[in-house]
C-alpha cells in the first residue's frame, strides 16, 4: 500500500459533530460549495452511487448533459482540493471516495472501536476499546448538512455511538461504578430517547441511586414529555409503575439487590 500513501497523507475527515476537512491540523478551503457537498454525500455513501443518483441527491437535477458538466466540474474541484486524482475511484459508472480517506475518517475510528470492543478478552480492554471508539464523537454526523440523502447514514452512526454508550454503562453498572453508569446511559439516551424503554428504566433506578428519587422521577417526567409531544404515546404500565414506586422511595437497583 505505499503507493497510496500519498493520498490521504495529514489529511482528517470529521464528519461526527461537525463538517471539515483538515490537512495537517488546517481547514481545507473549498473553491465551491458543490465539491465539499460531493465529499460527504460521497462519504455517506461508502458503497459509492451513479451519476444520476448525486445529481438528483444533491441538485435535483436530471441526468442532461449540462447536469452532467456540472459534476465534472464538481469531482475536478473535490480532486484539486483532496490532491489527487485518485481520491475519488470510478468503477463501471460508480463513484466513491478512495477507501484510504474513508479510513482517515473519524467513522472508521469509531467502527474499529466498536469492533476491538467485540473482540476484547477482558472487561479493561473492553472498556478501553469503547473509549477510544467515544473519544473521536462530537455529536451527530454531518451536523450541517440538511438534506434526506444523509438521513439514513446519521441514523446509522447514532446507533454506533448510542451502542458504545449502553456497552460502556453496562460495564461500569456490572462494577458498581453507579455515577459513571449513569453518565453513559444518559448520555446514550441523550442521542436516541427511543432506543428502547428498559434502558430509560435503567437510567431511573440509576439516577435513584447516585442522585435521589426526585432525579429518577425528574427524568420519567421529561420522558412522558417526549412520548406525548413526538410520537404521541405514553410509558409502558411497568414504567409508570416503577415511577411511583421510586417516589415512594424504593430504589429498584438489580446490581444493588444482588449485593444484600
């Protein structure tokens, strides 16, 4: 692979909080807004897309001949400013970012996290594993760009992150290491409220046992909130069940109770 090592050389790509390309800690400026949309529609699409399909993706534009210039003159604008002509490969009319940038992504960071998570023999590695997978996070992928042809990728990598999160909860929570179980979830929950109810009936017993009933039922509260304003339904009977029970003052934490 040496012969590639030009191609991505002190070039970063962030896609996950924010939107940029560096070159050696530097911003890349870009000659046109229509070649750093090419990069991350490109990026969103790793499998690589016709033509016709970024054309009417990204301009909503027909497959014309001048419709067609418009995105030579995009892909030549995206190669000057990546350095090469190789950075973006077209194989039998599809097009794709070279995978050597796509491995100078903060996504593939994240993946290989994942993946040595998977892998790792102890719970140290493990966790290890998970916070390097989290340390490269900022936030939702490609943030600035309002368009459907993103939807399904932000969707996708939220679910990497929210994983990584509910992973990393689990293992503090099976050391009763509460605070920091807690700080997971929440946060995991923080990214995606509808990842599924037992986790934010974890997160009350949590909440419960590091910072008081009045937190735990703060957050149930907050969670019928969201239920009724976005997706008009309400908490699962055992949810509503477990709130009264922690206003009364129970705690309800399964690693607690083992221990007695």
């Amino acid at each position: 692979m040496t012969g590639h090592a030009p191609i991505t050389q002190n070039l970063q790509l962030r896609t996950l909080g924010d939107a940029v390309v560096l070159r050696g800690g530097q911003p890349l400026e870009w000659p046109a807004h229509s070649a750093e949309e090419l990069l991350w529609y490109l990026h969103a699409h790793p499998e690589g897309a016709y033509r016709a399909d970024l054309l009417m993706d990204l301009w909503g534009l027909e497959d014309t001949p001048a419709a067609g210039n418009r995105f030579r003159v995009a892909l030549h604008r995206l190669r000057a400013t990546l350095g090469s002509v190789v950075t973006v490969t077209e194989v039998r009319g599809r097009y794709a970012l070279h995978p050597d940038l796509l491995t100078a992504s903060d996504t593939a960071a994240l993946q290989e996290g994942l993946q040595a998570a998977r892998l790792a023999r102890t719970d140290a590695e493990r966790e290890e594993a998970l916070r390097r997978a989290l340390a490269c996070v900022e936030g939702e992928y490609l943030p600035q760009v309002r368009a459907d042809w993103v939807e399904e990728a932000r969707a996708y990598w939220r679910s990497a992150r929210v994983r990584a999160h509910v992973a990393l909860a689990a293992l503090h929570c099976a050391r009763r290491e509460c605070p920091l179980s807690t700080q997971a979830l929440g946060r995991a929950l923080q990214a995606d409220p509808l990842i599924g109810e037992d986790h934010h009936q974890r997160l009350m017993t949590c909440l419960a046992q590091t910072r008081g009933r009045f937190e735990a039922v703060e957050h149930y509260r907050r969670y019928r909130r969201y239920l009724r304003q976005e997706v008009g339904d309400t908490p699962m009977p055992d949810t509503v069940d477990m709130a009264e029970r922690l206003k009364a003052g129970e705690l309800l934490c399964p690693e607690a109770e083992r221990e007695l």
